[in-house]
C-alpha cells in the first residue's frame, strides 16, 4: 500500500558519507538493486512511477538508483542523491569516470566516453570504483528526474 505521497523526499544524515536524498516511487515493473530508474512514458512520465532506464534517458529522466529491491506495482525509496552501489551493463564503469545510462543494456550504467550514444552533459553520476560489466560500483549519485 502507498505510505506517501510518490516523489516525498527524505533527506538522510550519515556517519562519513554526507547526506543522502531518498524519493518515494511506485515501481513499473521490478526493480532490482543497483538499477537505475527513470520515470515511465506517457501520464507516467508526470508521476513518480518509475521503470528501469531505457537506454535513451538522458541525465532529466534518471531519478534515481534502487538500493533495495521494489516488486513490481509495489513502493518504496529509491537513492536520488548520495552515495550508492550501481550496476554496470555491457560497458564498464571506471573510477575517476562520469557515468551514463548504459547504451545499450537498460537499467544500468556505463563511464562516459568520448562518442557515446549520450553526451557527458547527461552523466548522472561520479564512479569512485571499477566495475566490469554487469557488476556493482560505488558511485556518487545526483538525479534530477
């Protein structure tokens, strides 16, 4: 059952680590931990009723990352800003490195690179480790979707 009203944000204080944004979603389908969420198409793109993020999502459509797994049509948190686990797809991300939404494998991240389908403008983060494809990365995350 819906707790909150979808986009709420909650902001969270940590030991080390600064602060974290969490914002309140509905899932369109299953999220799972470390993808990267966007809002869905259509009335969906108005509301906080997200879905893992097409290849096309620019750094406006990426909301945020999912920490902890949400069924589908169910709610939760997912991170909007602060630092987190992201699951790279085909490509990899490397440290030191902006990351975009994967090219090619939704719902997932890649580094930046000069060429790539998206442009750096549309980075929505900062990795702080390596990951080869399809594994987690610590990242520092800001979305404004």
């Amino acid at each position: 059952d819906q707790q909150a009203p979808l986009g709420f944000e909650l902001v969270v204080p940590t030991a080390d680590s600064g602060e974290q944004t969490w914002i309140y979603v509905q899932a369109n389908g299953a999220l799972t931990t470390g993808m990267v969420c966007s809002r869905g198409a259509g009335a969906a793109a108005l509301t906080y009723d997200v879905i893992p993020a097409p290849v096309t999502t620019g750094v406006n459509g990426v909301v945020g990352v999912c920490v902890t797994a949400i069924p589908n049509n169910s709610y939760g948190f997912i991170m909007r800003k602060g630092i987190c686990a992201v699951i790279a797809g085909t490509g990899t991300i490397d440290v030191n490195e902006v990351i975009i939404v994967d090219s090619t494998d939704a719902g997932t991240a890649m580094r930046f690179t000069a060429g790539a389908a998206t442009s750096v403008e549309s980075g929505f983060g900062w990795a702080s480790a390596n990951a080869a494809a399809t594994a987690p990365a610590q990242c520092y995350i800001n979305c404004v979707g």
